[in-house]
C-alpha cells in the first residue's frame, strides 16, 4: 500500500516543506492544492516544489482549486475568474447569479482548459484531481438554467429547460459534467498524454443535487475522462466505525474500478491525536486491499507540532505496509 498526503494552504505553506522529509517518512505521494490566485503570481514557487517532491521520489497530483469554482470542494475558496467574469457564472432556478462558473458555458471552458495546459506544462506531476467537481446545489435551489445550458438542453430535447428538477434535469446535468471532466482530461493530456485524471466526487452531494456524487460509481469509472477515481472514507462519533468507514467505501469504489480495470484512491483525515487512531486507520486500511491511500492532510498531521511522537510509529507502520 502507498501512503499519500495532501497539501492545503497555497504556495506560501510549500515553502516551509522539505519533500526528503516526507519521503523519510515513509509517504510515496504528494496532492499539492494549487489555488487559481497563487498559480497568476507565484506558479515557479510550486514548480520549484513538485520538481523537488519528483526528486525525492513522490508522485506528485496537482489539485486545482478556484477555477471558476467548479471544483470546489470548499465554498470559501475564491475565484478570481467568478469575480471578474460573474456573466459567465450558473443561473440558478430562480433566476439568480450563482458564485460558481457555468461548466456549459463555453468562453469559461476555453479559459478553464488553457489554465490547465498551463498548469500541466508547469508542473512535473503524474496526474490532476478534480476536486469535488458540482453544479450549484442548496435546498430547494440548482444551477444551472444559463442561456447555453438552455440551448444544449433544448437541442437534445427538443423542449424548454424545465424548472423542476426532473429525472431529465438530473441526466443533463450529469452528462453535462461528464462532458466538464472531458474537457479537463483532455487538457492536461494534450500536454502530457500519461497525466492521470483523478476524479474525487462529493462525499456529502448526491449526484441529482450536484451533478456528480458517490452513488453513481459505476457511470464515473465507466467514462473515459476518468482515470482513477477518489473517495473520501470519514467517520464521526455517533456514525458508523472507521473500520466500517473505510471498508464499505472502498468496497464500493474499488467494485466500479475494477470493473473498468482501473485503479482507486482512498483519502482520510489524519492527525496525531490518539483519537483520530490513524496508524489503526492504515492498519484498517491495508486489510481491507486499499493500494493508495492518501491522508489529509500535512497541515493536521505533520504540520502539527505533536507529530513528533507518532513519527517514528508512523513511518515504521507505512514502511511494513508497503
Ligand atoms: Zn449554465
């Protein structure tokens, strides 16, 4: 099994990272967050980090966020491109502009593709992941009723976008991302045809409310923008055990994988508190058949300062595991 991390934070968080120290640590894989703000100014920053992180022998994923803000797997991320460009934003179905960008929206694609090709040409990595790509979604609210998601629908149906959320609405909206991640595949791929495309879909939307979710695993696996696909594994107090958690997500992920022959990604939080048990949790893991398991992230873990005491216990856990 190899064992990832992930890197929230931005640029200024990959300059106090040595990657040979994570690499010591028995981590064979970085997913680097690379905010849209950060890439206009400080880009040579974070290819100084992937070429350094490919040196010290990680994979390195980049991880997009921003962008228009279809990806977007925290609201509170910002986007440049839906301040400046809010005409080029979802419609939701009141009639309201929403902060997230159109994926139908073909002027938004256009810069969407090319800041991807710049990334990937930018970037030593093995792959992008596609960070809970979604639809604008609220209760009793979705996007997207913009002018050429009318059109598209109307030329597939030859009838008016409805208001509801119709079965209908669902199947545009989800060939319509399908059709978002193509764009974006083929993007990074037209730069380097071996960059994997990871998709993480959302851990909490389904895929009515966002377009795309857990539940419709086999659809995801089964589309040729997909090349691994990622799943969240998390557990509460209250909701069921991590040992549960971990087995029945990836039992389900690795089922629509397979199928397809290709591989999967398990991700779980991760921290030195006695609590969070995460050397259990990559015991659990490795029983369960788990090949790539991804933590996040460095900031709670590593960055902590008690990750001095389950250091050592870690790396020599990853290291049997291996
Ligand atoms: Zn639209």
């Amino acid at each position: 099994m190899k064992v990832g991390l992930s890197i929230g934070g931005g640029v200024g968080a990959l300059d106090d990272i040595d990657p040979r120290h994570l690499a010591e640590d028995g981590f064979s894989s970085v997913f680097v967050a690379c905010h849209e703000r950060d890439m206009l100014w400080h880009a040579p920053r974070a290819a100084d980090f992937a070429r350094a992180s490919q040196a010290a022998g990680l994979q390195v994923y980049v991880v997009p966020l921003g962008y228009g803000r279809v990806i977007d797997p925290d609201p509170s991320i910002e986007s440049l491109y839906v301040r400046e460009h809010p005409h080029n934003c979802q419609i939701d179905n009141r009639g309201r502009r929403c902060t997230k960008a159109c994926p139908n929206n073909p002027s938004f694609l256009e810069w969407f593709s090319s800041n991807m090709r710049t990334l990937a040409w930018l970037l030593e990595c093995q792959g992008f992941l596609w960070d809970e790509p979604s639809f604008y979604s609220a209760r009793g609210g979705w996007g997207c009723r913009c002018e050429y998601c009318e059109r598209l629908y109307y030329a597939e149906h030859e009838c008016e976008l409805p208001v509801d959320l119709s079965d209908s609405v669902v199947r545009f909206r989800r060939s319509s991302m399908t059709m978002f991640l193509l764009a974006a595949a083929a993007a990074i791929q037209s730069v380097d045809r071996r960059l994997s495309s990871v998709v993480m879909p959302s851990s909490v939307l389904t895929t009515r409310e966002a377009g795309l979710g857990l539940d419709e695993l086999n659809a995801l696996a089964g589309s040729s923008a997909v090349d691994q696909v990622s799943a969240y594994a998390s557990w509460h107090t209250g909701g069921p055990s991590m040992e549960t958690a971990i087995g029945t997500t990836y039992e389900a992920v690795s089922e629509a994988t397979s199928r397809q022959d290709k591989d999967c990604i398990l991700w779980i939080s991760g921290s030195p508190a006695p609590s969070d048990r995460l050397v259990d949790a990559l015991r659990v893991a490795h029983v369960a058949g788990v090949e790539h398991l991804v933590v996040a992230g460095y900031q709670s873990l590593v960055a902590s300062p008690a990750y001095a005491k389950i250091r050592a216990p870690l790396a020599q856990v990853i290291e049997q595991l291996r």
